[in-house]
C-alpha cells in the first residue's frame, strides 16, 4: 500500500446536495403550556431536560462518528455488540444502528448502492436529538469497494478528519483513491471522492466510482 501522490484525473461532478431524509425527521406538532402547566413540572423533571450548553464536533460527534463507522460498514462482516442491522427497500437498502458503549450517542447509517445518509443522535436530557449528518450520492464498481473501505479505515483509524471520507490520497496496486474535500469544517463540509485502476501505464486510468458528500450540524448549539 503506497500513499504518494499519483494520476489525479478525476471522475464524477461536483459534489451535489444531500437526499431528502422522508419522514425520519419530520415536521411534529408542538403545543405550548399555559404558566399553570409550567408551574406544575417538578423541579427535578426540568433539570432531567435541561440540554448541556454546547456540544463538541470535534470531540464529541466526530470521535463517535469514526468508532461506529469502524464498527459498521468498514467492518469487513464483523458485528459489534454495540451494532444492529436492519434491512429496507426491495432489500439492497442497509442500516446500521451503532450506540456507543457509554450511551451518549447513536449513530445511523443508511446506504444503498448509489447514495447514503450517516446521522449523529445525541442521547441528553432524557431525550434523543440528532446535531449532526452527512449523505453521499454516486456509484461503486465492486472491485472498488474493498479500495473504497480500506480508505475509509485509513483515515478512521487515523483519526484524521478529511470531510469525513478517506485520505487525500491512497495507492493499493493497480487502484488510487482520491478524496477532493471543498470545504473542511465539519458544522460544514463537502467534496467529493473517487477511485481509478491504473491499465498498463499510469496515464490510462479508469474511473471505477466516484461519491459526492456533503455534511453539516443540525441543531445552533454545536460548537467546532
């Protein structure tokens, strides 16, 4: 496995915008209480949810996010105690649902064979409240996948944030992976990633894949 940088010709667009998620989130009726109704909640149920000040991408989400992608897709088949497995569409949609080993988080990660959506929940307060996600569009050709996974684990491992997808550059026989991040900041990110087999010669390459990603923090009070 070589990590120098080799043919940078590219495959695929610019990175496109996140699918929408359906109903996993969406719109509930809310009803506003009366000061009566307010005056009548326990002192202690009121501090049970009262939400933390702030909560930390970077060492907070991100951390989490890493363990359970190690723990789910680029696990090579290995299911953790920490993950379960749940199937949808005609049956080639997969889910993984990671909790850490200290309850704080869930992590959902959703894909099938051309695009996909990770979302961070936060379990705080009694309640769970997702503050961050991240989705992807675009293809894979089979034989890039184990690339595409081994990237993934290299950063991962690492604990190297590079809009949340593999290293800038990674080399594994005839294959190289590429992973072009537009914008880095993780409230914020995006960019795309794509992987060429090498023919013959280093200048005929094919494009085997290509994902575009974007990302972001879903709720004010996470901080970088």
């Amino acid at each position: 496995m070589k990590n120098t940088r080799g043919s940078d010709k590219r495959c695929g667009s610019k990175p496109g915008l996140p699918f929408y998620l359906g109903g996993r989130f969406g719109a509930t009726s809310c009803k506003l209480s009366s000061p009566k109704e307010k005056d009548s909640i326990p002192p202690s149920q009121e501090k049970a949810d009262a939400i933390p000040t702030t909560i930390s991408a970077k060492a907070d989400i991100i951390p989490a996010y890493f363990k359970a992608m190690l723990a789910c897709y680029c696990s090579d088949g290995k299911v953790s105690p920490q993950v379960s497995i749940e199937t949808f569409g005609a049956g080639d949609g997969k889910f993984y649902i990671y909790t850490d080993p200290e309850g704080k988080f869930i992590v959902r990660d959703g894909f099938t064979d051309n695009f996909g959506c990770t979302i961070v929940e936060w379990k705080v307060g009694g309640k769970i409240r997702p503050v961050w996600m991240m989705s992807y569009t675009g293809e894979y050709g089979p034989d890039a996948i184990p690339i595409l996974k081994q990237a993934l684990r290299a950063s991962f491992e690492a604990k190297e944030w590079r809009g949340g997808r593999g290293p800038a550059f990674l080399e594994v026989g005839n294959y190289q992976y590429h992973n072009d991040v537009a914008s880095n900041n993780p409230l914020g990110f995006k960019g795309s990633e794509w992987i060429s087999r090498l023919r013959t010669e280093p200048s005929e390459v094919r494009c085997v894949g290509q994902h575009n990603y974007i990302g972001h923090a879903l709720l004010k009070f996470v901080t970088p």
